[in-house]
C-alpha cells in the first residue's frame, strides 16, 4: 500500500503536457512516481525537465548504457520499483536481450566492455553511498570529463527516485510487473516489495 496517494492525471490538469509525454512512453498512463509528484506544485515538472536533461536527450554516453547505469544505481540502493523500471526501459532503448540477460553477473560477462563494467560499477558503488578514487580512475581510462558528468548525473537523477519511491512505497505498474515476469527477475534476486507494492 503507497504511503502517498497517486493522483489521476486529471487531478492535475496543469501538467498536462507532461502526462501525455510520459503517458506515450509508459503505455497510456504516467507513472504512478510522478503522480505522487503531483500533490507539490511544479514538482512533477522540474522532475520531468532533470529527466529529458540526465536521460532523455541524446549525449556522448549512449542511452542503453544510461539505462544500465540507472538500473545499478537503483539496485545498489535496494529500489526495486525502479530496478524494473530501468531494465524494462533499457529494453526500450537498446539494451540487448543478451545484457539483461547478463546484467547481474556484468563484471565477467562478455557482453560489457572495459568501459560498460567501469561506469556500472561507480553506479553500484554510487547506489550505496561507497564511491572511491579507484572507481574514477577506472571511468577516466575510458570517459571524459563531460561523459563523467553525464554519468554521475543519471546516477544522481536515479538517486532522488530511488529515494523517493523507496519511502513512499510507490506502486508497480502493470507494464513494468510483466516485463519483471518475463525476465524472470525473481529468480535473480529481485521481488516485488516492500519497495514496489503490487498493483491492487
């Protein structure tokens, strides 16, 4: 059971746009994170502009290794609502069937590069409030300054989410729930809960 109520989009008509922007990428509904947002005036839509800057637009570190980033931030954090966020997404973005496949076992699969096993994990690393010098070391062999920033600011994004729904106990949506059973995510460790309550 959430401990904030998400509201309808139609409880917060003046972010509107933002719904039907997020509704598109989400399946016909925003999700239920954002609509928790809503009860705090313009939150939703400095959330949505952090997002479309960190993740959204294109960069010089490639979006399905964003995505991948935020998954091990989140998973370092212990978010399962956005553990399956981010791998479903990351699905929707480029990451081969082959790297979610691999993604918990990525520092000896074959299918991480030097660079992909260096960024994922700082983002681990990040996710539990345990980055070292070492860990920068090992991006700066492959990441310039601007790809470091790019990094740590999905990382930091995904830092305020996990947070975020972590305390409010946000419920999973349907989408997302279904690609976690046809990855069978919980034989890899990942559950439903107490952080992503099942939808009712």
């Amino acid at each position: 059971m959430p401990r904030i109520r998400a509201l309808s989009p139609e409880d917060s008509p003046e972010n509107r746009e933002i719904w039907e922007r997020f509704a598109n990428y989400y399946g016909g509904r925003p999700p239920n994170s954002m609509l928790t947002m809503a009860h705090v005036p313009g939150l939703a839509a400095a959330f949505s502009e952090l997002t479309n800057v960190c993740i959204r637009r294109p960069g010089t570190v490639p979006a399905d290794l964003k995505w991948l980033i935020a998954h091990m931030a989140s998973r370092g954090a212990g978010c399962r609502y956005c553990s399956a966020h981010t791998l479903h997404n990351g699905s929707k973005n480029g990451v081969s069937q082959e790297k979610l496949d691999a993604i918990w076992s990525y520092e000896s699969s074959s299918q991480f590069s030097d660079a992909e096993r260096a960024a994922l994990s700082l983002a681990l690393a990040a996710g539990q409030n345990m980055v070292t010098d070492e860990d920068f070391e090992a991006l700066r062999a492959h990441f310039d300054d601007r790809q470091l920033a790019e990094i740590v600011g999905v990382i930091a994004l995904f830092g305020f989410l996990n947070r975020w729904n972590d305390t409010v106990g946000t419920t999973l949506e349907p989408g997302a729930l279904e690609f976690a059973d046809e990855q069978d995510l919980t034989s890899r460790g990942w559950t439903i809960g107490p952080h992503a309550a099942a939808a009712e």
